[in-house]
C-alpha cells in the first residue's frame, strides 16, 4: 500500500479527522485537497461563483458557503470587486500603477461590483459545527494574512498546514504580501515546506500591441504563454513545526494530523521525522512502526524515481568527493 493510500486509510479511524478549508475556491477544489475528499470535512467559501463547480457531490461532508471572508467580525456585508478574470476577484481593488506593467493585467479589469454577505473564518466555523481547521488554502488576492491573524487561538492551535497565495508587490490596493506572511508563520511555529511561484509577462499592452500585435486572443495567449515570465507572487504551503508540537505538549493524533497532511502534500522526509518525534513524545506502538515502515519505504522510493535528476550533476571528482566525506560521521 502506498503512503498517500495509508494516509487516507488513516482518517477511517475513530480519532483521527481532517477538516480542509479553501478560501477563494473558484474553478475547482484544491489540487492537494482532492485525494482527501470524500474521507474528511471540506469547506469552501467564494463569493464569486461564475468559475466555482458543484462541490455537493461524492462521500464525505461538503460544504459551500457563498460568503467573503473578512478578518473584521463587525464586518456583515462586503464589497466584492468583479474581475474580468473571475480568479482575480477581490474585496481589495487592483492598482493599475503595480498590475499595468504585466501583459495580462486586462484580467484583473473590474468589469462589476457585488455587496455581498460576510463572515470570519471562526463565525464560519461556529456556524456549521466545526472546531477545528487541520489545513487552510487562501487564494483571497490580497487579504490572506489579515485572515490569518484574525483568527482565534482556538483555531491557530489546531491548524497544522497553511497554503496561500500572497504577491511579492502589493497588485491590489493595500495587499498583504509574501514577506507579511512569512514572518507571521514563522512566529506562529511553521516552517516553509514548499513554495511555488505565479509568473507573468512583464510588457506593457501597449508596447506588445506596438511591436508583436497579436491578432487575435489566441495568438495574444500563446505570447502570454511562451516569452519570458517573471515572478509576481508566492505559492508558499507551510507546515507545523516539530518544535512547536513538543511546546504545546500535542496528543498523539496531533501528530498523526500533522503526518497525514505532511504525505498528502508530498514532503514524505518531513513526515518520517513527525512519525519518529511522535514515538518519543507518546510511545511506540504497532501502528507507529506501520506507519514508519510505509513512510521510510516511500522515501526511498521517491529516491529512486527521481535519481536521474542528478546523472548530469555526476563526474568523477564529484563521486571521489562524495565517496570521501559520505562514509564519515
């Protein structure tokens, strides 16, 4: 059986749950999420509906809810700015003088606005009979670290791995950016477990209508999709550090949470350690070694489906060296 499958097969147990929450959920539920439905509570919210599929269907609890999210709890009704690009909708207006330089800012176009009904994350919660969020997802455009700093502790002690979406500039007026983020995970006992990046064409529409006019949408994409891309914003997943478990003196199924979503989300070295940590804090038992048997298989595997990365990387002096200080202690 493999690590992700006993990870699943995990949550089958009588104590051990997952509650999965995806803030900004349009187009379609969360790509590390979807492994997981239908065996844990999943909760999306989004205002914005055009682009949002159907999420009633299959096993497990699903719940929309058609609400933006804001960090202020006085907050009952927002304004929701409509984009041209339905996943660029935000509560915050974009700001032509940070998008405009990058060839897709048509997308971020207000095109309509929408009062719209507006909760907290932990009035959310309270409200459909949810204690605990295991792994959040906030794609908000702009707002993720004013959420995140909204929440109660209730919530924050619970919480075991983070993904968001924040711009390394502020593309919206008044956005939280990646650094705000970082810092604020770090202080709250996560570390940095992966991170992806959100690029873009840097090129004024102008100057591209002036010397490479595409003439039509199509061939204005394939430019969109094939020049040389920057980075504009962060998609950092953080995950709960060892250290802050052991502080917090966490039961056993904290750690074994922390080990399912650390395999779901693909960092098998890290969830080997959590496995290992959680046998000094709590003890070995037969279901530890399982499931330290099935991580440590995985990792391996993982070594040696990826072992070709490092063919070109090889040479003579290179293998000597490894030769040399790999065997000492």
């Amino acid at each position: 059986m493999g690590t992700v499958s006993k990870a699943v097969d995990l949550l089958g147990s009588d104590d051990i749950s997952l509650t999965l929450v995806d803030v900004g959920a349009s187009l379609e539920p969360f790509a590390p999420f979807r492994p997981l439905l239908g065996h844990a509570t999943y909760v999306a919210f989004d205002p914005d509906l055009r682009e949002m599929h159907d999420q009633s269907d299959g096993a497990g609890r699903r719940v929309v809810i058609n609400k933006a999210v804001v960090a202020d709890p006085d907050t009952d009704v927002a304004q929701f700015l409509l984009t041209e690009n339905p996943t660029c909708s935000s509560t915050l207006h974009p700001d032509p003088a940070v998008i405009g330089p990058y060839l897709h800012a048509h997308r971020f176009d207000v095109v309509d606005k929408a009062e719209v009904a507006a909760t907290t994350l932990d009035e959310a919660m309270t409200s459909v009979g949810i204690e605990r969020i295991d792994w959040v997802k906030l794609d908000t455009q702009g707002t993720d670290v004013r959420l995140l700093r909204s929440m109660s502790d209730r919530l924050w002690n619970g919480l075991v791995a983070v993904d968001a979406e924040p711009g390394f500039d502020s593309y919206y007026e008044g956005e939280d950016t990646f650094s705000d983020l970082h810092q604020l995970m770090r202080a709250r006992g996560f570390w940095l477990a992966d991170l992806s990046l959100t690029t873009g064409v840097r090129v004024r529409r102008k100057t591209f209508d002036q010397h490479l006019g595409a003439r039509s949408k199509l061939q204005r994409y394939a430019y969109e999709t094939t020049l040389k891309r920057s980075p504009m914003a962060a998609g950092p997943r953080y995950l709960r550090t060892i250290e802050s478990l052991v502080d917090a003196a966490a039961s056993r199924t904290d750690y074994l949470r922390l080990w399912v979503c650390s395999v779901v989300s693909g960092n098998l070295p890290f969830a080997l350690d959590v496995l290992h940590a959680c046998a000094a804090a709590h003890g070995e038992d037969p279901e530890l070694t399982g499931l330290t048997r099935v991580t440590a298989r995985g990792n391996k595997a993982y070594a040696a489906r990826h072992a070709w990365r490092h063919a070109g990387k090889l040479s003579r002096r290179r293998v000597l060296h490894a030769l040399r200080w790999g065997g000492r202690r």
